[in-house]
C-alpha cells in the first residue's frame, strides 16, 4: 500500500483515495473537504464533509473522482499530513496522520500544536 504525495506535502494513501472514489461515485460527483477547526479535546478538531467543489480560497488535489478541497486557513495545519482510511471492527472512518500536532486525543479527531 503506497501512498500518493499532493501538492503542498499531503499525502492521500491508496486506502483513502478509493474510498473517496467510491463516496464520490454515490455522491454523482463532488470532492473531499477537509476543514480544521477550533475545538475538540486537544484545542482543534478535523472535519471530513462532502463538498459540490472548491470556493474562493480552496486548494483542490487529486485526480478523477478522488477529489479533495481545503480552505488555504486548514491548509497551514495540514502540510505534510497524510490522509487514511481505517475499515476495522470500531468502524470504518477516515484519518489524518499529522506531523504538525504536538499532541493529539484518543479518538484521532482532535490535536493540538
């Protein structure tokens, strides 16, 4: 399983890209919106929606229907992060493996740096 680098250092593994593949196909098209925000546990929290497309300010990545928006704001939070998707006996659910956070809460939804 490898993954595929991004502009700007994010990196989506194979894992994530065909799961959005496949949210997106349902969807009838769309994109991946990532979105970093205050709150959470450990100060900020990751958000995962689907989105009809980018808007003043957004960075589009990927290819094809794997398509994925961030605002530029989420985006200093990102760099270098890599985006998974974990299928095990909790659920099914997608994951942000970030280098920027100093420390993170048990749940994987909320960080600090």
């Amino acid at each position: 399983m490898g993954d595929t680098l991004l502009q700007d250092g994010i990196n989506v593994s194979e894992d994530a890209a065909a799961r959005i593949s496949d949210i997106m196909a349902g969807e009838g098209g769309g994109r991946l919106r990532i979105v970093v925000t205050g709150g959470g546990c450990s100060g900020f929290q990751y958000h995962f929606t689907v989105d009809e497309g980018p808007e003043e300010g957004d960075v589009e990545y990927g290819t094809g229907v794997a398509r994925i928006v961030i605002d530029d704001i989420s985006l200093r939070y990102l760099a270098g992060s890599t985006l998974q998707f974990v299928n095990s006996l909790e659920g099914s659910y997608f994951t942000l493996d970030n280098p920027n956070a100093t420390s993170s809460c048990g749940c994987g939804t909320s960080f600090a740096i």
